[in-house]
C-alpha cells in the first residue's frame, strides 16, 4: 500500500523561482529517497537522505527530513525549464529489504 | 550505480496475449523487483525476485498473472499474462546493491493492450 503522501499533486513556476515539494509518510523508515520522471520513462535517483540525518544538499537540491513528523521536503532552486518534471519522494521502511514505497508524486511544471 | 537493462521499451499488445520483460543488471546486485505504474498514478511494487526461489508478491498480485524469474543475480524476467486493457501501464525493474541503499531503475516498458 502507499505510504508517501506528496503535495502539493501539481507545482507550476517560473524559471529561476524556487520550488518546494513536501512528502509525509506513515511507518518507520531506514531512509527517504526522492526520485525524477520525466514523462513516463524510467526514474532517476536524486538523493537519499538517512533516519538518523535532518538535511541534504546536492548541486540545486535541498531536501530535509522530520521523522517526528514523519514528512520531508525537496527544495529546487533557481529553477531552470529543464526541471519539469515529476518528482516522487519513496521511502524504505524499517525491516525492508530495498523494496520502496512511492508517494504518488509532485508534476512540476517550470515556464521558461 | 548499476546499469539497467529493460527490454522492450514499449509494447503494443493484443488482450489475452501474454508479454515477457526482461531485466538485465551490469553488475551483482542483492535485490530486484518489480512495479507498475498505472496512467497518471504513482509507482506499486508489484514483487520481489527472488533468485533461484520463488517471486514474492505484494498483495493484490498473483504468480498466475504476474510471473517472475531470476535465474541468476544480474537477470530477471516479468511475464504479463493473459492481458486486459487494464494491465495498460509501464513496468519496472529495479535494482538495490549490496549496502541496499538508493535503487536504480531501468527505463520501463510501457505497455498498451489493446
């Protein structure tokens, strides 16, 4: 069953704003990993971020995790046309063994 | 990183037709599995290969319709049997290394049954 909740479902921006993804889920996790589509082809593994860690930058990337709150959050700056794109968080749940479990994901849409 | 291999890219099928994907890993990897994406929807795991042994299926997915095999640990195949238009969804195989960190996936096979 889906654990990831994203919001908001759809994100439309203008080049060079920020965007900012938000994901909760339900169980405990090893980690949160949050992962690109670009139009129904196969995903591309943005960055992973550990339980035991509250945030992770890469490049343009910024994500944090609250496991309080069991919610995380995917921060790309400066936005560019070329990250439209829609965006899933997925966690590994406690006891797993790799398998993940999706959100059902952000369509970010960035206007040139 | 792993590379990933999935055959075919795309599929146009007739109902009641089965189709097998295949999976091919460039390196020994611990864990493959397999999900689908139905139109517009989130990603659902479908199963777990296991090599050598039986798939375990998540429920809501059944050997009957969905099976699996993993000869060995860089291969696996998915076999849709006996397809409706609702089987209408893109496949993938993904795989987790050995420290069982982030997944990679492969491209995905869409499939239309029509």
């Amino acid at each position: 069953s889906q654990q990831g909740e994203e919001d908001p479902q759809a994100l439309s921006i203008q080049e060079g704003e920020n965007a900012t993804m938000n994901c909760s889920y339900k169980t405990s996790i090893n980690n949160l990993q949050w992962y690109r589509q670009n139009s129904g082809r196969g995903l591309v593994h943005l960055i992973l971020i550990r339980s035991n860690e509250r945030e992770k930058h890469s490049g343009r990337l910024r994500v944090t995790l609250d496991t309080s709150k069991k919610s995380s959050s995917l921060l790309i700056t400066a936005s560019r046309a070329a990250d439209t794109a829609s965006y899933f968080c997925a966690t590994d749940p406690r006891g797993s063994q790799g398998n993940l479990i999706f959100g059902k994901g952000t369509k970010l849409s960035v206007k040139p | 990183s792993a590379v990933i291999s999935q055959k075919p890219s795309r599929d146009i099928c007739q109902r009641g037709t089965s189709l097998t994907i295949q999976c091919q890993v460039d390196s020994q990897v611990t864990m493959m599995f397999w999900y689908r994406q139905q139109p517009g929807q989130s990603l659902t795991l479908i199963a777990t290969a296991n090599q050598g042994s039986e798939a375990t299926y998540e429920s809501g997915f059944v050997i009957d319709k969905f099976p699996i095999s993993r000869p060995n640990l860089t291969f696996s195949t998915l076999t849709v049997s006996n397809m409706s238009p609702e089987d209408s969804s893109i496949y993938l195989c993904s795989v987790v290394g050995l420290l069982i960190t982030e997944a990679f996936f492969g491209q995905g096979t869409r499939l239309t049954v029509v």
